[in-house]
C-alpha cells in the first residue's frame, strides 16, 4: 500500500504509547503506577454526569450545529467576556471534538507549506507533529528550568520572520509546568499584531497554577487585538471529562469559521449529549473545580518533596498544570544513555510509566504526572528509589 507523503510527516503520540504499554501490562496482571498520562483521576462533576444523562433519556442523540450547541457556545462566550472582558459573541466559538481537534481544525486553516510556527520548548508532543502534517515549519524557542521553565517574549520575538503564520503559547504549559507573565504576554501579542501573525494560545491548563500565580489568558488582549488572539481551552482537564472529548476554539470570526468549515468535514458536530453535560460543568461545577486544584496543589508537593530526595535528579518546580520535569542527566550513564532507556527500564522493571523528554524535545528529562493519588504517588516514588538505587 502506498501511503500519503504527510503520514510520514508525524509520528505517533509518545504519551499514547507509554499508555498503551502500561494498558498491555496491566492486562497480563502487572500492578503498573501510571504517571505518563495526562488524565484526572477525579469523577467528572455530577452535574455534568445528570445533564447528560438527561439528554440522552430525552432522546437528545441526534445531529446538532456544526459548531456546537447554541447554549454552550453563548455560555463560552459569557465566561470569557466576564472574565477577560473579550469581545467574542456565540458566533466566535466553535466547539470541537476535544481540545486537540480544536489545535489541529486551528492549524490546517492557518498554515500553509513554506510557512514558519514559533512556539516554546519544550512542548506537548502534539504541537510540532500538526504544525508538520499542515505542512509548516516549527521554529523552536527552548526554554530552561534554571528559572521555571518561564515563557519569556524576547526570544520568542526574535525568532519571527516574514514566513512567521503564528505563535503558539502554553501556559500553563504541558510538560514543564512553566508559565508566562501577563506583562510578557503582551510583548508577544503586540509584536505579532504588527506584523499580522495569529497568537495561538493553549490555555488548556488555565485553572491549574500554585504558590499563588495568577496565570491569566491571552483573551485579555482580544479586545485590543481582536484579529491576533485566539484561545484554545478544553473540559478534559479543568472538569475531569478526557473521554466526553470536548474542546473549543474562541478568537478571529475568519479563523473561528474556517476551522468550522474543515470540522464539517472532519467530524461534523462534537457529541451532542456530551455538550449538554458539558454546559452544565461550565455554569454549574466550579466546587468541583476548586476542589480538585486544591487537591493537585498538595500532590505536587508531596511529589516535590519526594524529587528532592533522589540523588542526581533536580526538578524545577512547576507553577501550574499538573506535571513535574525533572532533569535525569546525571543519573544517563551505561545502559541507561537516554531518557528512553530511563523510561522504558523503569516501566518493565518497576511498572512505573513516566514519558521520555525526547517527545517533548529534550533529551535531559523525563515528565511524571501527578494527575493520580497521593497513595499512587508514594508508591510509584517509592518504585522509583529502587530503582535508582540499582542503577
């Protein structure tokens, strides 16, 4: 079979496969301590389980609007406007299949082949493979964990060109747990407004901050700068709902509707019973919200705390999302020469799964999670230090 040239452009998702093979041992009865996924361990708010529910026993199953439900995209739309004081009506959302299928639908409308993408590493694994698959160019601004892992505008700044189509921005950002200031955030959003460049803002992780980092939103500045921002957000993480797979793209009425026009080919409209629990968790669940935050704030320290004791590993620590980057280097010798080896030992020897930092772009570290219970933590720490401690 001869496949397309642009299968070849991307490479499966590694957090995918690390899931996949702790998935494989769990099945053959191994007691494997997953800290490679990305995935609350929490209930999705009852609200939201009710709502849908509801829909579904009142026969709410069938086709709804491309774009999403009425509802749910005024009620975006509202949430956004209260908050950041945006511009954006229900006609500049789109709600998609998943916060993923928002960057993705986002990407094929902007970038075109030739076309340059700035964006800060290291990054989720998912960002430099659709900027390929569009046919871009990913021009990598690295960021360092001797301050955090801080998204700082300069370098950023300097690295945009006349092929420049878009910056992207994660912050809280997905591996490292570094942010970006909100005065540094305009740096960004105001160079990229001379120059006609899209801001394409990751804020998946927007509700997750700690030690009293106020991580704010690019849907600020949209007002200002209504035709550079736009805001890519999602119920996966903030409401515990990965498998309801609902995202959304909020930001330039041209954008928002070339993204709706690719979805209507793509997967049409996202689950319709799924956006009526969705509705509900957005007005109804922010106890549940803050509960969970306050919950992640200690797993981190604990996780922290427990990092610090490993001889050889340092670990900024992160300001928001939910997952610690530990730098391994020094522990990289013999037979374990990368963090592949490192991961892929500890998993088959102590059936702990942690994700290599070559998926995000760095061959110093290694990502853990800790979107799991204390009790998984202290156990799969405690994995970790006999495993250390053989090596």
């Amino acid at each position: 079979m001869q496949l397309s040239g642009r299968v070849d452009r991307i490479r499966e998702s590694a957090t995918l496969r690390v899931s996949r093979r702790a998935l494989e041992l769990r099945r053959q009865g191994v007691p494997v301590i997953d800290f490679g996924a990305g995935e609350p361990d929490f209930d999705s708010p009852a609200i939201a389980v009710e709502a849908a529910r509801l829909a579904l026993a009142q026969g709410f199953t069938r086709y709804t609007a491309n774009n999403g439900i009425p509802e749910l995209r005024e009620a975006l739309a509202e949430r956004y406007r209260a908050a950041f004081g945006t511009p954006w009506t229900a006609a500049d959302v789109l709600v998609t299949v998943g916060g993923k299928g928002a960057l993705f639908e986002s990407s094929l409308a902007l970038f075109d082949d030739g076309t340059e993408v700035v964006l800060h590493t290291p990054a989720w694994v998912s960002f430099v493979e659709q900027i390929r698959f569009a046919g871009a160019r990913p021009v990598e601004v690295p960021t360092s964990g001797a301050d955090g892992f801080a998204i700082h505008a300069e370098p950023l700044v300097a690295a945009l060109s006349e092929r420049t189509r878009a910056v992207i921005l994660n912050s809280p950002c997905n591996p490292t747990g570094g942010v970006i200031s909100p005065a540094e955030r305009r740096k960004v959003v105001e160079a990229c407004a001379k120059r006609g460049i899209v801001v394409l803002s990751d804020e998946t992780y927007e509700r997750f901050a700690y030690d009293g980092f106020e991580p704010g939103s690019a849907a600020s500045l949209a007002a200002e700068f209504p035709d550079t921002v736009a805001v890519i957000g999602s119920f996966s993480k903030t409401y515990a709902m990965t498998g309801w797979r609902l995202g959304y793209l909020l930001g330039p009425r041209e954008l928002v509707d070339a993204a709706a026009r690719i979805q209507s080919h793509a997967t049409s409209n996202p689950t319709s019973f799924a956006m009526k629990g969705a509705l509900a968790a957005l007005v109804g669940a922010e106890a549940d919200v803050v509960a969970m935050i306050a919950e992640y704030a200690a797993r981190r320290d604990l996780l922290l705390a427990r990092l610090a004791r490993l001889p050889g590993i340092r670990c900024a620590a992160p300001r928001g999302a939910f997952y610690a980057f530990p730098d391994v280097s020094q522990r990289l010798t013999g037979d374990l020469a990368t963090p592949t080896d490192f991961a892929e030992r500890l998993l088959e020897e102590e059936a702990v799964a942690i994700v290599a930092g070559e998926a995000f772009g760095s061959d110093r570290h290694v990502r853990i999670s800790f979107a799991c219970s204390r009790q998984a933590l202290t156990e799969g720490m405690d994995r970790i230090e006999r495993f250390l401690a053989r090596h």
